[in-house]
C-alpha cells in the first residue's frame, strides 16, 4: 500500500490540485440548495436552473462589456453582476409566486411544482440563449497559468481554476459562518431553521425571513454558474446536471449543514479526481457511491441530527 | 314523420355497409392523392443534443418551405410533424406509432440518437411505414437484422471512424501511444471500439496510454486534461460533441495540451462555429461526412452555396451537419416519391410500393450523390482534414482534406464493422487518395 502511494504520489498530488477545483464548484451550488432547504423545507429542484441562468447572464454581461472594449477583467464584474442580478430578480419572484403556496404541503406536492419550475425555465433558457454553446472565457484566460512541477516535467493550470476558484469558495464558507452566528439577521435565519414556531413566537418575521434566504440562496446558485462560465460551454442541460449532483451533496452533508456541504464537496472533487487518474471507469460513480456509504452508516447525513417527527 | 325499421331492413344494411367496407379495404393498393404529404421527424428539441436537433429542424422547415414554394412533392404540399426526442426511448416509441396511427404520416424521419433509431426502426417493420434514419450513426441497425422499411440517408459510425482512423495514419504514422476521452454513452463506447480495431490492424503495437468516458455533459475537463498533460500521449482521441467538445477544447487549449499530442475530432465540424479561434490549428477534424463549408469540388457548388446563404441568412449561423443530414433526407424523400410515382405511371404510391423505391436509390446532395444499398445503407463519402484559418471563414475548417470514397471505408453488406475491421491490412492505406487543396 505504501509502496503504491509512493509510487503514484506525483499524480495523487495533480488529483488533490484538481480535486480541490471541482470542489469548489460543487460546494458553491449545493450550499445554496443547502440553506434555502434548511430554512424553507423544500428541496428545490429549479435551484439547478438558478445556476444555469446565473452561467447564461454572466457569460452575456462578459461578452456585451468586451464588445464595448471593457479591458478583460470586466469579466469579473460580469460574474458578480449577473450573480446579484439572477438572485434579486428571480428569487424573490418565485418565492412570493410559487414557493409561499406549497409551504408545509406534503413533499410530493413540493418536488413536483419545482421540478415544473425547473421545466419551465429550462425552455426560457432555450428561448432566450437558444441551443448552441455559448462562452465566455476572458476571465479565465486574462490570469493566464501556471506551471505545476511534475517530476522533470511540468503541468500548466489555469490560475483561475487553482486559486479563484477556491478561494471564492473558503470566503463563501467563511462568510456565511461570520454571516449566520456573528450578525442579527443570520441569528434570525438560524433561528427560524431550528424552530419556525418557537422563532414566530418570539416576533421574527418568518415570511421576510425566508424571502430573504431563498433570495440569497438563489444568489448562491448563480454565483456558482457564474464562476462556472469562464470554465465551460452552457447548453441546454446544464442545469440538470448541477442539480443531481447538488442532492447528492446535500444529501451526504445532511441537509441544512454548511460545513458539511463543505466537506462533502470536497470529498466528492477528490474521490472524482482520484478516480479519473486510477480507476476511470468509476469516476461517474463515485459521488453517489460516497453519498450511499454516508447514508448507509449515518442516515442523517455527516453533520445532520436526527429529527423526532410528530405521528 | 318516422318509420320503424324491420329485423330484415337492418341485417341488410348492415351488410351491405361491411361490404362496401371490405370492398374500401381491397382497394388500398390504388391509393389516391393525398391533400398534403405528412412527414413525422424525430429530432432532439430539448436537452444537450438539441444543439444538432433544432439546427436539423431549422434546416427541415427552411426546406420544406422551398418544396412547397414550388409546388411540394408530386404536387403534394408537404406537412412536417415534429417530435422531441428528448424525453427518452419509451416516449419516443409512443410518439412514432401516434404518428403513423393517428396522424397517418405517409413516411418518417428518424433520429438522431442511435438509442432513438434501434427503437424505432423495428417499428418500421411493424408497422411497414417508410422510415429514412436521418443522422443516426450506430452500424447495428443493418448488421444484425433486416429492416425492409428503413434506410440511412448518410454515413454511419465505421467510415466515421475509420476515415479519420487512416487520415491520422498517413499524416502521423509514428505515433506510438495514444489516449481515449470519449462521452459516456453508447456512441462514446462504439467508436472506441470501431477506433480499437481498426487501428490494431491497421497499425498494431500501438499502447494505450489512458481510456477515459466522462459522464455525457459533463462541465469540466480539467482532471482529464491534467492526466493527459502527465500522460503525454502522441495522439488523443475523442468522438465527443456539442458542449462536451467545446468545454474539452477550450480547457486543452487554455493549458496547451494541444502543443503536446495530436488531436483526433471525427465530429469536430459542428463545434468549430462556436470555438471560433480557440480551436488550435493542425489537428484531425471530420464531419461525419463530406459537406465542409469549404469542400474541395463540390457536385453542385452553386446548390451548396445556396442553402449556406439561405440558412445563414435565416438563422445567423451556418449550417452544421445535421442541417446537411436532413437535406439529405429530403432530398431521398424527394428522389424516393418521383420513383415512386414514376413507376407507378404517375399514381401515388402505398407504403411498400414507396418502401421499393427507396432500394438502390440514388440521389443527388450538393456535395456528392448517395446511394442506398440493399441492406438500406447510405454510402456517403466522408471529408477528413486539418483544422486551419483561412480569410473567408471566422473559424477552423480543414485544409489537405482527404475524400474517401463511402464504400472504401464501410463495412461491404452483411458483414459487422468490428469483424471486418480487424481484417484490414497495413497495406489498405495504399488505397487511401492524396490529400486535396481546400
């Protein structure tokens, strides 16, 4: 065992280095979905397309500022624009128009009205940006890369997926943690996700309180998108293919735990990663092998508690 | 005023009514004209591959507005129904019977998944509806059963490998390893497997360096990329498409994968508008057959051109391959009903005299003619070259373009690709033509 270790340890050091990136991109989708179910109580299927529109708006915006000859880091702009934009335009409209009707309705009712929101903003997402790949790299390729020693070889990585992207992540991390425990308005959300009535009771206002954390989770999701852009191409599909990876995230962390979808994400980039360098085959797999060893051992999750229910 | 009709009254009429039924049923072979000639077409509207379904349906409606400009098929103004592939096989299934139960369609256009056409082919021998696969690439469809009411307007996946498979093969023949990154579905596995054998026999020795399917659509490439940068293979194939391509090519490019080994794209053409400059020059691209934008000489150039302008002009893009693949299949359509009628002394045909025409059909593409063999195969000839930058496009396109002949390069009726490909020599890529100018 060691011996294999110490034989495959240059390319385990390129795995933990592309791991940590895949990391960071999962975590910022499933956090998102994380703190809207820890306080809405829905698992939000069009959370996947809050993502995908957040990617669409921000590779727009970066390509309308570099056809006005913005200089290249306007690109960045782009993806906090269309992050903020995303969330305090679509957020609050579905939450007032569809999610306030479902409250506290059985969560068959619940998965179905938001997998039809899903359905509904993948054809506007058709309508609006049609079929073809659209991208929007210049945020990507105005860091340029760096070159990772790799025995007598060498082995360049964009600058923007080894450090931007988890960096945004560790301060996405760490200000929610700041955001929920050190200031008022995250005491009041914590509040109303560890008890709703008792939280009511006390005066907060939970309808605004919910509004403002689907707003900002939906802000979450484009952000994700968004920093995802410079990355990729955006097709139709897309958003399906965050959201299952989302669940399975949400699901291993235990729903409603941050840290845990932290920890999660980044199991999942460095078991994905791991695999693409010795066991290929399994690399499609292996997150939802990680969320079923999890679930199999703790049901609730990593970092969920176990929940008494009224019968 | 009413009258009581008798026990005896009633028998008769009945019967006469299933006489004159019975007499409507044996005369099904003299049909009549119909007030439109109904098309259904099964096409990826929604979901990734709808970056080749709704091109292929722009084309279809651009087309058929033409036809009926000109007074549609046989006189026959022509109706398309479209229906979305998207949603999975079993829906599919359902969609293809409504079609022909209830919509009565006179011929179907099928698919572009080759899960959709090994669906919905046996349907065609069910139900004996003429069915033309339009974009489809898997060879199982006619090597392991007969289907006596389908056919393939263009090529399918064995020339599609092959030809990029031998280009590579004259242009790089001292490659020593090579890596596979290939989209986790049944095409990402068959050509590998096509790929494989022909280049074992082709070219055996050659080591595998690395076997690689991502999930179909996935987002990111940049762990592929990285063991392939470590890996430092000669040559690196891949059959992906669509988005999956585009997201590979650019990360590749970005992190210079491209400087180190030599790409192989069969199905490059239709991702080229999209990477724009980013694709690097001089690495093998194909087209899954041989309507290149810039193709060397062809047929009718000014016919090529015509539907370019006209697409462009509509739809503010060129037109990929599977806009050309559907013109293909009207242009069968066309050719298979004026055959049709033709042999009938002007009469409109049923649908196994429709079905006799479309054996040994040949007809004319702006790029070359196709000919449908006795299995129901098309033989299109395929365009392999090397991505360049000329003044006249904003994106690659091939240059030293090698045309193969289709029926080089496809397995001979009643033999399976697999088998037949390990049977090639070394000395087959004497056969191979010289490059061409672009």
């Amino acid at each position: 065992m060691m011996a294999w270790f110490a034989e495959n340890s240059l390319l385990l050091g390129l795995a933990l280095l592309d791991g940590l990136a895949y990391a960071a991109l999962v975590f910022m989708v499933a956090v998102g979905l994380n703190l809207v179910f820890g306080v809405l109580r829905i698992v939000n299927v069009a959370h996947g397309s809050l993502f995908a529109i957040g990617a669409y708006t921000a590779a727009s915006l970066g390509l309308f500022f570099a056809s006005r000859g913005l200089p290249p880091w306007a690109g960045y702009a782009a993806l906090i624009l269309a992050a903020c934009l995303v969330g305090a335009v679509l957020g609050p409209l579905i939450e007032r128009l569809v999610l306030r009707r479902i409250y506290g309705q059985e969560e068959v009712l619940q998965l179905l009205v938001t997998f039809a929101l899903f359905m509904i903003l993948e054809d506007v997402q058709k309508l609006v940006w049609g079929v073809q790949p659209i991208s929007q790299d210049l945020p990507m390729k105005v860091l340029g890369t760096v070159d990772v020693p790799f025995g007598e070889d060498v082995i360049p990585f964009t600058i923007y997926q080894l450090f931007v992207l988890p960096g945004v992540a560790v301060a996405v991390l760490a200000g929610l943690a700041w955001f929920l425990r050190r200031t008022l308005t995250g005491r009041v959300i914590v509040a109303v996700t560890t008890d709703k009535e008792a939280a009511m009771a006390m005066g907060i206002d939970a309808a605004k309180v919910t509004l403002l954390t689907f707003t900002f989770g939906a802000g979450l999701a484009a952000l994700g998108g968004a920093l995802a852009s410079p990355t990729t191409s955006l097709v139709p599909g897309i958003g399906a293919q965050t959201i299952v990876l989302s669940f399975a995230v949400v699901a291993t962390a235990g729903l409603g735990q941050i840290e845990g979808a932290a920890l999660t994400s980044l199991l999942i980039g460095l078991g994905r990663s791991v695999a693409v360098y010795f066991a290929p085959e399994f690399e499609v797999v292996v997150p939802y092998i990680i969320m079923v060893a999890v679930l199999l051992v703790r049901p609730q999750g990593l970092f969920g508690v176990l929940e008494t229910r009224r019968v | 005023m009413t009258s009581a009709i008798t026990r005896r009254e009633a028998m008769f009429g009945a019967a006469a009514t299933a006489g004159s039924l019975l007499l409507a049923g044996g005369n099904a072979g003299a049909q009549t004209k119909p007030t439109e000639l109904r098309v259904g077409i099964t096409t990826f509207l929604s979901g990734a591959a709808s970056v080749f379904g709704v091109p292929a349906r722009n084309a279809a409606e651009l087309i058929f507005e033409d036809i009926n400009k000109a007074g549609g098929i046989g006189g026959v103004p022509v109706r398309a129904y479209f229906v979305d592939e998207g949603p999975g096989t079993d829906h599919l299934v359902g969609e293809f019977r409504r079609l022909v139960q209830n919509e009565g369609v006179h011929i179907m256009f099928a698919s572009i998944s080759s899960g959709s056409c090994l669906a919905c082919t046996p349907l065609s021998d069910e139900m004996k509806k003429t069915t033309l696969l339009w974009d489809c690439g898997t060879q199982r469809i006619f090597e392991e059963g007969k289907h006596p009411f389908a056919f393939r307007t263009q090529g399918y996946g064995t020339p599609e490998v092959l030809a990029p498979l031998l280009y590579l093969l004259k242009h790089k023949p001292d490659f020593k390893t090579l890596a596979v990154i290939n989209q986790d579905y049944a095409w990402g596995r068959d050509s590998w497997e096509l790929w494989k054998a022909g280049m074992e026999a082709l070219k055996p020795g050659v080591r595998v360096v690395a076997e690689m399917f991502p999930r179909f659509g996935a987002p990111d490439y940049s762990t592929e990329v990285t063991r392939l940068l470590a890996a430092r293979p000669d040559v690196i194939l891949s059959t992906s498409w669509g988005g999956d391509l585009v997201t590979l090519v650019r990360q590749a490019a970005e992190r210079r994968l491209f400087d180190r080994s030599t790409f192989v794209l069969p199905v490059a053409e239709a991702s080229m508008q999209t990477l724009g400059k980013t694709m690097p020059a001089g690495h093998v691209i194909g087209a899954r057959g041989d309507h290149w934008n810039n193709h060397p000489k062809p047929k009718d150039p000014a016919k090529l051109a015509k539907f370019v302008e006209a697409y462009r002009a509509k739809y503010n893009e060129y037109p990929i391959y599977p806009c050309h693949h559907m013109a293909q299949a009207i242009a069968a359509m066309q050719a298979g009903f004026a055959r049709a009628i033709a042999a009938k002394g002007g009469g409109w045909p049923n649908d196994q005299e429709l079905a006799n025409a479309f054996r040994g059909l040949t007809f004319d593409t702006p790029t070359s003619s196709i000919t449908l063999r006795e299995d129901g195969q098309g033989l299109e000839d395929q365009i392999v070259g090397l991505s360049s930058f000329t003044e006249k496009f904003p994106f690659a396109v091939p240059k030293d373009m090698i045309i193969f002949p289709a029926a080089m390069v496809s397995a001979p009726v009643g033999q399976k690709s697999v088998e037949w490909l390990k049977t090639l020599k070394p000395e087959f890529l004497a056969q191979v033509p010289a490059p061409v100018a672009g």
